[in-house]
C-alpha cells in the first residue's frame, strides 16, 4: 500500500520535514516514490508547502495519508 507521510530531515531537536509518497514497508526516511511538500514546524508559524496536483493525483491513485500529514493538509 503506499502512503503520503512525513520524512524527517534537520538536526536534533531541529525538525524539518518532507512530505513524501512511499510504500508503506519501507522505514520513516527509507526509499521514497515522490517528494511532494515540505514541512517546517520550527518557524512562527510552521510552513506547510504542497504541490496540491500531486497530491490531488496521489490520492486519485489510491495513496492514503497518515493522520498527521491530514492535519497538515487541512491546515492549508
């Protein structure tokens, strides 16, 4: 099954994350299909940014995103 999830990037205790489509077996920051959006939590406020078309297509596709990463889309 693939999933639209977060991929942690950045330094300890300085999160940033990409918003990526992978299978759902592969490990957090293993293998990934496509990259999709950016998420940085440590700006006021946090940066969400996402190709909506990819996601649109991704999810048209059957990919389903994990309940943070629909948080972070119905914030934008």
């Amino acid at each position: 099954m693939v999933k639209i999830r977060l991929q942690r990037e950045g330094k300890k205790k300085a999160p940033f994350y990409h918003i990526v489509i992978a299978d759902s077996r592969s490990p957090r920051d293993g293998k990934i299909i496509e990259q999709i959006g950016t998420y940085d939590p440590m700006t006021e406020p946090s940066t969400i940014v996402i190709n909506k078309e990819l996601l649109e297509k991704w999810i048209k596709n059957g990919a389903k995103p994990t309940e943070t990463v629909k948080a972070l889309i119905e914030k934008i």
